[in-house]
C-alpha cells in the first residue's frame, strides 16, 4: 500500500484529502504577530480580506511536529511525501527533516515537486489515480518525474501596493507602475526554485497574449492548463477563454 502525504499548495483541504484517500497538512501563515494553519484558522475570502486592510503576512512550512507525527503512523506502509516547489517554500526541507525524526524511514519518499497550486494540484490527483490501478512505486516516481519537467508557470501581479508593503517593490516603482499600469509577467524558473521577470506589458491583456505566444509550440491536447486567481474572476475567465480559443484541444 502507498500512502500519500501532500500540503496544501495543492488546493485541496485536510477534509477533502481525507475523503479522497490522501493527507493533506496545512501551511502556515504568519499575520500580525498570528499564525494561523490554512484552511482549518483561516480561509481565502478571509486571507484576501486582511490584505486588502494593508497587512502583510509570511508563509511558512507545515507544521514539523505534525508531519513527524504523520510519518511515523504510516511508516508501515510506502509514503509518498510531495511537496511544494524548494525555494519557493520550506516545505520541501521540512518534510526531510520529518523523515529524519523517524526511525526505519527507508520506506518514506519525499518529492521536490518543483511546482504549486494548480500544477501541484494534477500531480496529486495522477498519483492517487496510479495508486488505485495498483501502480509500482518506480512507476509513480518515474511518471511525476517525467511530468515535473514539463510544468511552467506565470504570475501576473496586479497589486503594486502589497508589493510595495512586503518589500518586493520600491515605493517609487510601485507608484509609476500603478499609475502607467503596467503589467508585469513573471515566470518560474526551470528549476522552480525562483521567480523572473519574464516580460513587461502595457496591460493585462497584452500580457496573457505574451504568454500564449511562448505556449504556442507547447501545448497539445496532453497539457492542462490551470489558471488561479485571488478572486479576480473577470480576468481569470478572459485568460480562460484566450487560451481556449488558440489551443482549443486543451
């Protein structure tokens, strides 16, 4: 039996993990001094909120005791730890100090999945797939191997001022691209462990035209695209429909 073990970079709750079979451990955010655990403390809507009232939180891994805890029930079985992308989180690092907390821990695999959110969401779900069809351990790991190195990802940050308040724009900066509107294009970087700038648009639209264009020799009928938004929905379904309408396999 393979037990699977993820966090919540993955966009599914402990509660629906649970039901779905796998373990879901929160991460943590850190806001005025709080820590919460996410989806159990606090919830999107809620997290939107606080920054949009000028609070600048830091995330952090899941909680060592916890997955230490976790491991160590399951150690019977092969465990399967995915994590979110390394340098992007400490998720990764936490997980192998996790495993190290645990005696006999050769059969506890853990994975630097390079990636989050809507990418870490898909590994997730093939994996639970192979683990239904009774799938080796080497077939699942050469599999999420193969798929890890075909990922890209893009970010386009629209909110100058929570830019400016983490300290990842000057104060300067941040008031001329608010006031030309210009639209960043940020992309990860091909070992995941970073984020670049990829291009500079005059708005969104012309952005996601920027993105398409690098997909363009890319994508086929076997990718999936997820696009995720802090509840700008609008834009979110304008980009939806671009890419439909180029890559209409997809």
């Amino acid at each position: 039996m393979i037990k699977l073990i993820t966090d919540s970079s993955c966009l599914y709750t402990p509660d629906e993990a649970e039901q779905m079979g796998f373990t879901v451990n929160p991460l943590t955010v850190t806001i005025n001094n709080k820590q919460y655990n996410e989806y159990e403390d606090i919830n999107a809507e809620e997290f939107i909120e606080l920054i949009n009232n000028g609070h600048v939180p830091t995330s952090s891994q899941p909680s060592l005791g916890r997955l230490s805890e976790e491991l160590e029930t399951n150690k019977e079985h092969e465990v399967l730890v995915l994590s979110m992308a390394d340098g992007l989180s400490g998720t990764y690092q936490t997980a192998l100090l996790a495993k190290n907390n645990v005696k006999d821990n050769a059969n506890i695999h853990v994975v630097n999945t390079k990636t989050l959110c809507g990418p870490h969401r898909h590994l997730v779900e093939d994996v639970l797939k192979m683990i239904k069809e009774n799938q080796s351990l080497d077939k699942i790991l050469k599999t999420l191997s193969e798929k890890m190195n075909t990922v890209h990802s893009f970010l386009l940050p629209q909110d100058f001022n929570y830019l400016k308040r983490g300290g990842r724009l000057t104060p300067i900066a941040a008031t001329i691209a608010g006031f030309l509107k210009i639209q960043p294009v940020i992309k990860q970087t091909a070992d995941g462990k970073k984020l670049d700038k990829f291009a500079t648009s005059r708005n969104f639209k012309l952005a996601v035209n920027k993105i398409i264009e690098f997909y363009k020799p890319i994508l086929n009928k076997n990718y999936k695209v997820y696009i995720s938004h802090a509840f700008n929905l609008e834009d979110a379904l304008y980009a939806k429909d671009k890419f439909l309408k180029e890559f209409p396999e997809i």
